[in-house]
C-alpha cells in the first residue's frame, strides 16, 4: 500500500453546505487541492457562486449551489458531505427570548437534521459515504451566554453518533469536529473588543487564535480514507482550549 494514497480524494464528489465563508470556504478550497469535485453550497447563493469561481479559476471542477436540501435528494452520486453552518446569540439564558431560542435551534440543529437525514438517505442507498458535521468545544464545556448554541452543538454531535450506529452496516461513517475559537464572521463580535479577544486567545494552549485554513486537515482526514475505521467521533481542533483547567500557571 502507497499510504500517500489515503488522502487522495481525486473524483470524490463532495457537498460542502455553508462554503460560502469561513471554515467551508477553506474546506472547499482544501478538499478540491486533493481531488475532489467540489459542490460549493450557501444560503447565501452569490458567496457559494464566488467560492465556485474561486475553485473553476485554480482549475478545480466545481458548482455552487443555494437551494441545499433540493441538491442532496437530488445528486445522484454524494461521496462526503462538509457540513458548516452556524448561528449564535450571546445572551444569558434567561435573556433568550423564545424567537431567538428558534432561530439557533432551527440553524444549527434542526438544519443539521435535515442535512444528515438527506444525506444519510442517499449514501446508505449508495453503501458508502462519509459526513463530516462541525459541532464546537461548546458541546463539552460552556460559558455565561453560550447556553443554547452549547446545546444545539452538543445536539449536532449526539445525532453524529446515532448516525454512525444506524448507518456504519450500510457503510457510511459520521463524525464531528470541534474547533475552539476560529477567527470566521461568526465570532467577528469578539474580534472587536480587544479585551475578550485576547482572553479567547490566552484560554488556548496555544496562546492564540485559530484561522479557517487551520481546520481543513481535520475535513480532508475525516473525509478520506486515512480515516475509514473511523466514525461516531468529535476530533478536537481546539488548540489545546479543553485540555487545560483555567488560566493560572502554578509557579512550578
């Protein structure tokens, strides 16, 4: 065996939902360097068309497309699925009001249903295929204003696992990614005061923060064969955030 080989994703046909921005827009760029025939999809349809030009320019076959559920009931062929999006409100929970517990809940766990309900259909029929979903170090630990996208993550990786039980015999695998704290647009609040964006970046063991790109090889992993004895797993890609217990160095 050529191990090189494990990585290599040439004439994969991968989803990447939410390649528009951030973390899917890298992914979508990174798993096209490896091989695959990328289908860039975003809510926002205009910045899935950007990500796709992006990737026809640099000579890598792609599409885009903004109607998701529609283009996975309808490819006939789905090898991986990159599964991105989310939304948060920063509120103490008894500040959430109950269209703002919606709103969270039917982005990032209600849309992650129905993509891995969709997805999981057409590659069980196919006896093969591997999701990747991005749930966050949220789903383990917590923080004041962080109560209900904590629990829509923790949800995104619950339902991984079931997946992996109830399809691993049809020969799909499912696993989840929990980055720490990623400079996307989803945390650019954080960006903007100085204060909570240094305190983020001293939490990790790192002592920073992390970029988009610096995900990516957790996706083309889980997706390729490196990792076909692999499912029902949360990779951490957290810069060593949950492995540490505070912020005090003890003066050893």
């Amino acid at each position: 065996m050529n191990y090189r080989d494990l990585f290599d994703l040439s004439g994969r046909h991968v989803l990447v939902i939410g390649a528009g921005s951030g973390i899917g827009r890298a992914s979508a760029k990174g798993l096209a360097d490896f091989g695959a025939i990328v289908t860039a999809a975003d809510a926002n349809l205009e910045a899935a068309r950007a990500t796709a030009a992006e990737l026809a320019e640099l000579g890598y076959e792609a599409t885009d497309e903004g109607q998701v559920a529609a283009l996975v009931d309808g490819m006939p062929r789905l090898d991986a699925l990159v599964c991105t999006p989310s939304i948060n409100v920063r509120k103490r929970l008894t500040d959430v009001t109950a269209d703002e517990f919606t709103r969270v809940i039917d982005v990032n766990l209600r849309g992650s249903f129905n993509v891995m309900k969709a997805a999981g259909t057409t590659m069980a029929a196919q006896g093969k295929g591997s999701m990747v979903f991005f749930s966050s170090i949220r789903s383990q630990v917590v923080e004041p204003g962080q109560g209900v996208y904590a629990a829509t993550k923790a949800g995104t990786l619950q339902m991984i696992r079931a997946l992996a039980a109830e399809l691993g015999p049809k020969g799909v695998r499912a696993n989840a990614i929990a980055p720490g704290v990623v400079e996307t647009p989803l945390t650019e609040q954080i960006k903007q005061q100085p204060d909570w964006y240094r305190a983020y970046a001293d939490k990790s063991a790192l002592g920073r923060w992390s970029q988009p790109s610096e995900l990516v090889g957790a996706v083309v992993y889980l997706v390729s064969d490196a990792a076909s004895f692999v499912t029902g797993s949360l990779l951490y890609v957290d810069g060593g955030w949950t492995a540490q217990d505070g912020r005090f160095v003890p003066p050893l």
